[in-house]
C-alpha cells in the first residue's frame, strides 16, 4: 500500500463522511509518511512523557514539511496530580516545549481502562468522557475548551486525593 491509494481511500470515505480518522503507526517510519500523505489535517497525540514529547516534537517537525494545517496537539493520560506535584510536565510545559496550542487533555481514567477491558463504552459520567467531549467540541467547532486534569488535586481535597494516590 503505498500513499496514493491510501489517498485514494480516504477520499471515497470522504463522500460519505464528515471526518476520516487515520490513526498512524508510531514512529516516523514508512507508514506515518503514507497516512500523512492523505492527510489534509493532522492531530499529534503524545502523553506528558519526556520521551513521549520529545517524538511529539520530531513528527511536529516533519508534519510542518507537509502542507496540513491546522495541527492539532492532544495531551492523552494526564495525571492532574502528578503535574500539580511536579513530577510529571503539566501542559502549559507542554505547550511550551513544543511550540503548540493545546487542543485538547485527556486525563488517565481508571474507568476507560475498566471499560475496554470489559468491552463497555465509557460511561458518560466518567473524566475521559468529559475530556473527550471538550476535545471534539475543538475540532468541531474551533472553540479552545481544555479539561482541566488538575482541577480535583487542588484545594484542601485536592491535596488529601494527590497524598492517597501517592500511597496506593
């Protein structure tokens, strides 16, 4: 398979749909430049991982060699905790170090894990629900609504939460 067809599928599926979601292999590797090759708008997930950022910054890089725009920037598995402790980078380092608009967070969820594993859909009431539904809000409408993955790690609550999760 090479980029034309993969081209030639996305815009048979095009007339159908509203959106066509190509999801890449990591990497940078013969298959990220085919799907990039049928792209005409690219959204760069990456999890508030060094290494993580790092790659993000790189397929950045390369994306900005293509003629896609705009480039979208999710955060995925963000513990608000972690970051609010600064063991992990929270997004406005994020942003900074890759030069980006976030577009959207997505927080780690115990109940996405739980959900999948049992072949459920996430249930509306979850985190990861609300994040999702902010996130596709963005691409939608081109509103700029980030989930705060911090918001329930502060205040004296929050504090009590960030110290039991660092025991269990």
């Amino acid at each position: 398979i090479n980029g034309q067809n993969i081209k030639y599928v996305v815009n048979a599926l095009s007339e159908a749909f509203d959106y066509v979601l190509l999801d890449c292999p990591a990497g940078i590797e013969a298959g990220f430049h085919r799907a990039v090759a049928a792209a005409s708008e690219a959204i760069v997930v990456t999890t508030p991982h060094i290494s993580a950022i790092r790659d993000a910054g790189k397929v950045l890089s390369i994306l900005d060699t293509y003629e896609i725009a705009p480039i979208g920037l999710v955060v995925n598995r963000a513990r608000g905790d972690l970051m609010l402790n600064m063991e992990m980078p929270d997004i406005c380092d994020i942003r900074e170090l890759l030069g980006r608009e976030v577009t959207g967070v997505i927080p780690e969820d115990d109940i996405v894990s739980a959900s999948t594993s049992a072949g459920r859909l996430v249930p509306e009431y979850s985190a990861a629900a609300d994040a999702y539904g902010l996130f596709a809000k963005n691409v939608i409408e081109g509103t700029r609504l980030i989930y705060d993955c911090t918001a329930r790690y502060r205040g004296v609550f929050g504090r009590m939460r960030r110290g039991l999760r660092k025991i269990t």
